[in-house]
C-alpha cells in the first residue's frame, strides 16, 4: 500500500474522489496527510471526516515559500509519504520539495495541456471557442503545469455549451480518471520494483 499526501486548496473534490477509490478498493494507497494552504479551505473537513490528519499552513506566516515547504517536507518524511497528488492545489511548488521528491509529485489539470495552462484552464478553452479540451494528469516540476504528462483524457465541447456544463462534465472526468491513473503509477511502480 503506497502511502501518499494530497495537496490542496478548496472545496476537495479531488481529494474525496480519491478516498471514495481508496476506500472501494480501486485504488492502492492510504492517504497519510492532507497539506492544505488555505485555513478555511472546505477539503479540512473532508479530511476530518474521514480521519486523515491535516497540515494547514498560512504561507503569508512565513518569510519564504523555502520555509513552508522545509516543514512541508519534514511532516511529509515523517509520515513516510512515497507519493504526492495535487488535487487543486494552487501553489507552484518550489525547489525545497521538488528536489525532496523528484518524479514523485503528481498534479491534475483542467485542460489538454500544453493549452490552457495556469488558472481558469476551463474558462480559457470556454473563450477560445476550442471544440475539445479534457483533462491532463502531469508530473510537477518548476514551471505551471509544464512538466511530463502522464495521460490525458479527451472531452468534446458540445455547440451552444455553457461554462458551468463544461466545468461539471470536466469535474466528472477528473474524479474517474485521476485515481485510475494515479492507481497505474503506483502499480506500474510496484512491478518495477520502484
């Protein structure tokens, strides 16, 4: 059982979709720690509720994003976490935790990357008038969302489609595929022997 943190900084859905995998049985990991950036981001309640501990931090509190990320890195090694999944996490993560954990932090994205990389993928594919976007699941490295990706699911954009059915259709993809491909990796990884 790998043992992985999630990150993020909202409502959760992400987060809960990959404990509802977890908890069926399709996905082969426990979640050791959520690290969340924002105190009254609603995923601590949903950790809460299903007992995983929570490490939330106010980055304004600290003289740099280096610091933060050091304390992040000694409760991650402390809870021995093997994997990291961004699942909303707003942040660019810097340095102190890509060099902690190189090829191992994962992240979700709401768009077909390379396009629409950044904040508001939907919104940005909605105004371009595209015929297609989906989703990206990628590793992290230094830039926002340029690192490899790792698979990528398609959705067509219906004529006379709104933002909100496009977000809501997007969101369905993202809770289905997200903890399939983070459940290949880990297996994938298992088989080598990694």
């Amino acid at each position: 059982m790998k043992k992985i943190a999630v990150f993020a900084s909202g409502s959760g859905t992400n987060f809960q979709a990959i404990c509802d995998a977890i908890q069926h049985g399709k996905l082969d990991a426990e979640i050791t720690l959520l690290v969340c950036d924002k105190p009254e981001a609603k995923v601590i309640e949903r950790a809460k509720q299903v007992g995983i501990e929570s490490f939330v931090f106010s980055p304004k509190s600290y003289p740099s994003k280096a610091f933060f990320e050091l304390e992040i890195v000694e409760k991650l090694q402390e809870k021995q976490v093997e994997l990291i999944a961004l699942a909303g996490y707003m942040r660019l993560i810097g340095e102190t935790l890509l060099g902690a954990f190189k090829n191992k932090i994962i992240n979700i994205h709401p768009s077909l990357l390379p396009l629409f990389p950044g904040k508001d993928a939907i919104g940005q594919a909605y105004r371009a008038g595209v015929s297609r976007t989906g989703i990206t699941i990628h590793f992290v490295d230094e830039g926002m969302d340029t690192g490899p990706i790792i698979a990528q699911k398609e959705l067509a954009i219906e004529k006379n489609e709104t933002l909100e059915s496009i977000e809501h259709r997007i969101h369905k993809i993202e809770h289905e595929f997200y903890p399939q491909v983070l459940q290949s990796f880990i297996k994938g990884r298992n088989d080598r022997g990694n």
